[in-house]
C-alpha cells in the first residue's frame, strides 16, 4: 500500500461526502442561529446550535484526516466494494487514536463555534417587530 493509503481509512468519495455535509452543518447552524436571534429566544434554546455545530466540525475534521470516526470504532476502512476490516492491529490502533483526537478536537472546536455563535447572537440588535 502507498503511504497516503496508509493514513486514510475512507476514500476519495468518502472525503468528499464528509466535506459536503460538514459545510451542511456549518450553514444549518449559523441560520438557526440568525433565526433563534430574530424570535429573541432565550439563551439556553440559542445553546442548542452545538448540535450542528458539533456534526459540522465532526465532518470536516473527519474529511481533513481521511479518518471516519465510525469506521475506525468498527476497525474497518472503506473501499470501492464497500467496507473491509483492518487486519494489521498496529493500523487498527493507528485509525483508533486519530479517530478519538478527532473526536476531541471536534466537541471543543464546536463548544467554541457554539460560544461564538450564541456571543454574537446576543450582540445583534434586530427583532422581529411586535405589531402596530
């Protein structure tokens, strides 16, 4: 096997798949975001953007390393036929310590996103008007 191989357990497609829902995701917050602001809800419904948020980072981390979180906890790598199980245990190890550093670098990357988002929110002015 080649070396780029050797550090993805998903391929091409895969990659791309995880790319495309993770800027799904990101865009899925930040408008549930603008729309909890316009409504005025309070702060703790805002909170409930870490949902997406977390699934946006988790995609696009996974599609950065070439590493399915789900695949790596199944000791598996997907191929063109489908999925296959990692028979090198130093390799299944490998895609299992990347997979949790992924996974970890996710929830703080979308607790910071969901930070920032609600931070904002509460910073911008506009309501809908009541009536009149």
């Amino acid at each position: 096997m080649t070396e780029a191989i050797d550090k993805h357990n998903i391929g091409s497609d895969g990659i791309r798949i995880h790319a495309f829902f993770g800027g799904l995701f990101i865009v899925l917050a930040m408008g549930m975001m603008a729309l909890l602001t316009v409504v005025g809800a309070p702060i703790v419904v805002r909170m409930g953007v870490f949902l997406p948020a977390w699934i946006s980072t988790l995609s696009l981390l996974q599609a950065a390393y070439g590493t399915c979180v789900f695949l790596a906890g199944k000791g598996a790598c997907s191929t063109e036929m489908g999925t296959k199980k990692i028979e090198d245990a130093d390799r299944r190890l490998f895609f299992e310590k990347r997979a949790g550093r992924v996974h970890l670098q996710a929830l703080g990357l979308a607790f910071f996103l969901t930070i920032a988002l609600v931070s904002a929110s509460v910073l911008i002015p506009w309501r809908i008007p009541l009536g009149g």
